[in-house]
C-alpha cells in the first residue's frame, strides 16, 4: 500500500453474491483484474463459495463504470471476448448502456460490455420497473445520468438495497456532502438522504460496493 504512486486512487471494490430461492444473483462484476492463475478474481471468489460462474443466474448491473463493469465479459485464449457468466441474463438499463457506449474512455471501457449490445441474454431496463416481482428498480442518476438502484424484498416483506454508486458506503449515509467525483454531487447527497431515511423507517440492509469495513450494513 505504502508504495503505490503518488496520486493514485485506492478504491475498494466489491461485487454481491445474493442467494435467493435457489438463485444465484451477481451485483455488478467489479474490475475485471485477474489473479496469479490468470483467472478472473471474481471466479476466484465464487469458488470460495463453492461456485462456478456458470452458477450464476442473474447479473445486475447498477451502472457501466469500469469498477462495476470489468467483470462482464472475457477474453478466450484466441483473445475473443464473451461473457464471463455464460448462463445468466444480464439486466443493465438501456438508457445507461447507449451513454456509455457513447461516452466511452476514460470513464467507460466498452470492451468489457459492448457484447451485451446483440445478445439474447440481456434484458434491457427501462427508468423504473419491476424484475420477477420482488426487485424494484429505479433510474436513480446521480452518480451517472442513468445510474440505477435496486431493492429487494423477501418472502418476509424484508428488504435489501443495493445503491451501487449513490450510496456506495455506509459512512457516506451518514453525512451530508457533495463529491466531485458524482455526475450531479447535489443530486447524489440528496438520494443519500431519501435512501437514508426511508431505509431506516424500513429496516433496509444496504450492500456498499465500495465499503470493506462495512459491505452489509443497516442505520
Ligand atoms: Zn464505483
């Protein structure tokens, strides 16, 4: 750590594995940064779990930034991208993908989603609606004009939120501030505030992308 360079970024990354129902669903795919073996830290991971990536069911993605999006697709030996989980549907809002694939560097590496573009195992999301009945989803923007939030219910009415990068950590919730680095910062600490409250009222546990310390939390 101590001999990273100078002004770099330390990020902490970190991907979801929900379990639900017999289901595996993968929140956002993190960097794409691969181990020793050569092999994707996020299979690595999965197989701590007893795993494979063709388990997984269902990818969300809450946007396409590289630190959420790396993990989507891979190279084969003969350098041919395809998607890194070969048996999930992957949801991903629309109005996001055509932005970033507009957009492009240095924000987006379009590389690592463009596949999705003509594969039958996308599902494309439109600003608000339901995916099987129990996860809401939201534009939220914010973070990137067409950033998205999801929130689970479970057979209980209990509920998981995942705010990828709106509320990427709990310390965030708790503080009232605008970041730089946010799209529209002001919208972003006002989104904070509403998911704060609501999620207090509702006893939300919220999954923090960016947030070692506290990857599941609630207030
Ligand atoms: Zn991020």
């Amino acid at each position: 750590m101590n001999e990273r360079p100078t002004g770099s970024l330390l990020v902490e990354v970190q991907p979801f594995l929900l379990q639900y129902k017999n289901k595996n669903y993968l929140l956002d795919t993190g960097l794409g940064f691969k181990n020793q073996k050569g092999e994707l830290q996020i299979f690595e991971n999965l197989h701590k779990h007893h795993l494979t990536p063709n388990d997984i069911d269902y990818v969300i993605l809450s946007h396409l930034h590289k630190d959420h999006a790396g993990g989507i697709s891979i190279k084969n030996e003969q350098h041919i991208e395809r998607l890194a989980f070969p048996n999930a549907r992957y949801f991903i809002n629309k109005n996001e993908f055509e932005f970033a694939m507009q957009k492009g560097y240095p924000s987006y590496q379009i590389e690592d989603f463009e596949l999705l573009k003509n594969d039958s195992r996308t599902e494309w999301l439109s600003t608000e609606g339901k995916i099987y009945q129990f996860i809401k989803y939201e534009e939220s923007g914010g973070h990137c004009p067409h950033h998205t939030t999801f929130l689970f219910s479970g057979e209980q009415n209990e509920k998981v939120f995942f705010g990828g990068d709106v509320a990427p950590q709990l310390k965030q919730l708790k503080t009232k501030y605008i970041a730089k680095y946010d799209y529209d910062g002001k919208k972003s600490m006002e989104l904070r505030q509403q998911f704060a409250t609501i999620g207090k009222e509702e006893k939300w546990q919220f999954l923090f992308y960016h947030d070692i310390t506290n990857p599941i939390g609630s207030l």
